[in-house]
C-alpha cells in the first residue's frame, strides 16, 4: 500500500478514488438466488457478522472482531470453493472444523449450495461456465483424467461466473464514467482501473461532480437483486485517497 504514495496527480487537482463494496458477493447473491443472502444485502446488514452468528451459533451482538474475521474468510473462501483443508490453514484450525464451518455456511445459504454444484455440472456438460452478462470461460480441466487438474477445474467452474461478472461490472462502471466525463466537457480523467476500484485525477472544482457520477455509474452499472454500493473518498495522493 506505501508504493501508491507515489502516484500523485498533477498541479490543481486531487484524486478521487471509488471501489465496489463486496462485490464479488454481492454477484453471488444475486447469482445464487439465496433469499437469506439478498435479504441481508437489501436490509443493508453486516454480512460478515450475520455469518459469523450463524455458522458460530452466536447472538448476533456477541460477535466479536475475531469471529467476525473468520466469518469473512469463509464468505469469501466459498466463492473461490475453498476447501476445508485450504480454510483451516487459512484460519489455523482443523480441517474437521473448518469442514463443519463449510457446513453450516451451506446450511445458512442453501442456494448458494445449489448454485456452486449447478456450476460445475453445467460446465461438465457443456465445457464452459458462463458470467451474468454471458461471456464464457472454457473449463478444459474438468475432463481431465487427473484428480488435481479436475478439482481446480471445479473451483474455476464455481468461481469464474461470480468473479467474472464483478469483471464485467467494473468494466462497465469504466466505461461510463469515462463517457460521462466526456459527455461533459470536464478536465478531469480517468486513468486508473484495478480490480474493483476506479481512481479519476480531478479538477479541485470538480470534486463534487465527478463524485456524483462515479456514484451514479458504477452504481446503476448492473441491475442485481442487491445493491451496488461503493466507498468514495479524496486525496493529494493515491495512498490517501484510498
């Protein structure tokens, strides 16, 4: 994070920096289909800690940092199929109570079950998974005669349509905002796009209009069952901004 304390805008302007909020699964929620997921989003809740109270079987004001910390793993280990073994190191626990943390997760989030396992089935029948927005990634490795080969096969087929989609998003949002800026004859530019996250050199007397489209673009860049939300903030250089 230090290194982007070089990144520094040019004279009379400030950067403006804009990244999703859990976009990647905000998508599985909408993906999925998982009606507790999407209430939990529409209601504006923390889903770490929802998580962690379900899977820890703790009231949900009794969960601490730490649980709340390894509920995140897992909500974030599930969309990229994480296994039990890759979880318990993660979280330096048991395999065994890493698998009955998995469990639990799929219990609470029965959709999202179905869904992963329809993803590797579908890919397995037709050779490809496919994003929200339609674009297909091959999945070779499914019909591979090793073990190895075919279990990242699966993990690709569960993970791409959800991490491939928040691509497509954030493309999408790029894109806009871009055209918007254009559209309206502003000296500030785009000119930065990493991973989820969007980084305008800003005029200082156009702070507040470019946050107001990059609001409005990447906001209203897909029409999901959740929200988009994003964080938004300024500074004299990328680390502040951020």
């Amino acid at each position: 994070r230090e290194i982007r304390k070089v990144f520094i805008p040019e004279e009379g302007s400030v950067f403006v920096d804009a990244d999703y909020s859990q976009i990647e699964l905000r998508v599985l929620a909408h993906m999925s289909g998982d009606a507790a997921l999407i209430a939990a989003y529409q209601a504006d809740e923390d889903i770490h800690a929802i998580t962690a109270s379900q899977v820890f079987d703790v009231p949900l004001d009794q969960v601490d940092s730490t649980l709340r910390r390894k509920a995140k793993a897992v909500n974030f280990g599930i969309v990229y199929g994480i296994s039990s073994f890759g979880l318990g190191q993660d979280l330096d626990i048991s395999r065994k109570e890493a698998e009955g943390y998995i469990e639990k997760y799929f219990a609470t989030y029965k959709n999202i079950k179905l869904f992963l396992d329809r993803q590797v089935e579908e890919a397995k029948a037709d050779g490809v998974v496919r994003t929200m927005f339609g674009r297909i990634r091959p999945v070779p490795e499914l019909r591979s005669s090793n073990f190895m080969t075919r279990s990242f096969g699966e993990r690709v087929a569960m993970n791409s349509p959800i991490q491939g989609t928040a691509a497509d998003i954030i493309k999408i949002a790029m894109f806009r905002v871009n055209m918007e800026l254009k559209k309206r004859g502003l000296k500030s530019r785009l000119i930065l796009q990493i991973h989820d996250e969007l980084l305008v050199e800003t005029a200082k007397d156009e702070v507040d209009i470019v946050k107001e489209i990059m609001e409005k673009e990447m906001m209203g860049a897909a029409d999901m069952a959740v929200p988009l939300e994003i964080g938004i903030s300024e500074g004299d250089n990328w680390y502040d901004a951020k």
